[in-house]
C-alpha cells in the first residue's frame, strides 16, 4: 500500500511517499502553504493523487511527555478538514523529534542548516513516515518465512 506522510507546518508541508510495498519512505517535495486552508488542502489532495497515495498519514506533534499542545491540537483539526477533501483515510501518526532526527542526518550528510532549509520538512515527513511504516509492519507482521531444516551431526 502507498502511503503519504504530511509534515505539517505554518508556512510549509513536507511531503513523503512509501514505496509500494510500504517498506521505505522517501522525501517527496515542499507544499508551500498559501495562507487559505481550502486552497492548501486542494494542492495536497492533487499531490496525494499524483503520488498515487493510498493512506495519508499526517504527523503529530505531541509534547515530550505526550501530551497534546496548541500544535497537536491544531494538527488534529486539520487532519480532520484532510479528512474530508481527500478520498483516502487519513491517518495520525506521533512525530516528536522527526525534525530533530531529520535536522541531524542532513548535518550529518554534509548539508548546513542554509543549505537544510529548503528540504527539512521534507525529510521530517520521512522520518514520520517511516516510523509508521515501521509500525504497521510490527503490528501486522507477513507470513513467517519457513525455517531450513538443520543440518545433521555426524
């Protein structure tokens, strides 16, 4: 199943998309946001299409303890307005850190934080989508492959 990750922020949206078999994410694009949510929403709802997204998981911002803040909150609300432009189930998913962890594997490819601007929200929704990704496979886990006979002693 592909699925969409959605980084959402005040002035942008980071974008992911799994492979689809739902094993890796991969940073898909910046979302500039425009100021009206309707317009915003009609822009995700084309990117979500032309990604071919089966399942959007939006990233939540919990506080570290795990508590839900004004941006949790706020990311909740628009979750819900998604819910309704987009033909697909939307999901939550918890993104604390997914900034920070992304901010730093950037770093560590080299990248300064100029030069991390323009792609952070994007990989931040990387990082969220894999988390999920990662957490639908445990809960869900394939068939268990066979194990090979052992072998004899002689």
């Amino acid at each position: 199943m592909r699925a969409v990750g959605l980084d959402l922020g005040e002035r942008r949206i980071g974008v992911a998309v799994s492979d689809r078999d739902g094993t890796l994410a991969m940073p898909a694009g910046v979302l500039q946001r425009c100021g009206e949510q309707a317009h915003d929403h009609a822009v995700v709802a084309r990117q979500v299409e032309e990604l071919g997204g089966e399942v959007v998981v939006v990233g939540l911002p919990l506080s570290l303890d795990g508590t839900r803040g004004p941006a949790a909150l706020a990311a909740e609300e628009e979750a819900a307005a998604l819910r309704g432009v987009l033909p697909v189930p939307v999901e939550l998913h918890d993104e604390r850190l997914s900034t920070v962890t992304a901010s730093r594997a950037l770093r560590g490819a080299g990248r300064t934080a100029r030069r991390q601007r323009p792609v952070v929200d994007e990989a931040a929704a990387a990082v969220m989508l894999q988390a999920w990704l990662d957490r639908q496979r445990a809960v869900r886990p394939g068939p268990v492959p066979a194990r090979p006979p052992r072998a004899r002693r002689a």
